[in-house]
C-alpha cells in the first residue's frame, strides 16, 4: 500500500471512477491516507459519488506522472466514518478543514477492499499488486 498512497501522493490529482446505472462516471480526487493500515479516501455525502457507491461500491483510480507511468487502483468502496477516521483525514490534509469538521454531517470517508494496483508504462510494462 505505501507504494501506491506514494504515486498518488506524487501525482496528487486522480481521477476516481464509478458507474451511475451503466453510465460510467469519473471525477477528480485529491485525498488518500493511510488510516490504520487501509487506504482511504473521503468525499461528501450530498455528492452523486458517495450515492454511487453506496449503489455500487465498485471503482477504479487512475493517475499518471510526470515521467508517463500511470497506475490503475481498482477495488471496493467500505465506508467507515468516524471521528477517528475524520480527524486523521483532516491531518493528513488541513486544507479539508475549509470544508469539513469532525462534527458535521457531510464528512465521509471510506477505504477500499480487495484492491488491486496496476502500475504501467508507455513501453508496455506493467506490474499488478494486491493491498
């Protein structure tokens, strides 16, 4: 995991995807840590993501860097919002403080299970990596 929280640290726009029905749905993403050995992200939840997944707790991560390697991180959505998980989210990245409290409402945040990580290039290397 810390390779992958390191790549997505480094190219810290990511593009998460989820489907809405069978419409396939991305949007950018800037938050990932590790909480208590799981990698986690955050959204809120008046947002078509966090209703997505609840739908469908499948989705997939892209990123790619500056020297043209990319990764794929693909597995399942666990929420898990507490006000542990908030206050490590909001540590790990003050600025959500603009947005987010431990005490409001909004505030979700959830890791993934049974991932998978595909780092690749553009000579067609590729290695695949289970959390």
């Amino acid at each position: 995991m810390d390779e992958v929280l390191a790549f997505l640290k480094d190219n810290p726009v990511f593009y998460l995807a989820t489907v809405e029905g069978n419409i396939p749905k991305v949007r950018p993403f800037g938050f990932a840590m590790n909480f208590e050995g799981k990698l986690y992200f955050c959204t809120s939840n008046q947002k078509p993501v966090f209703r997505q997944l609840k739908a469908n707790p499948n989705f997939e991560v892209c990123t790619t860097s500056k020297t043209n390697e990319w990764l794929r991180l693909k597995g399942k959505a666990v929420f898990n919002t507490t006000r542990q998980t908030k206050q490590a989210a909001l540590d790990a990245m003050p600025m959500l403080k603009n947005m987010y409290s431990v005490d409001d409402s909004l505030f979700e945040l959830f890791y993934i299970e049974d991932a998978e990580a595909t780092f690749s290039d553009m000579k067609g290397g590729s290695r695949t990596i289970k959390l």
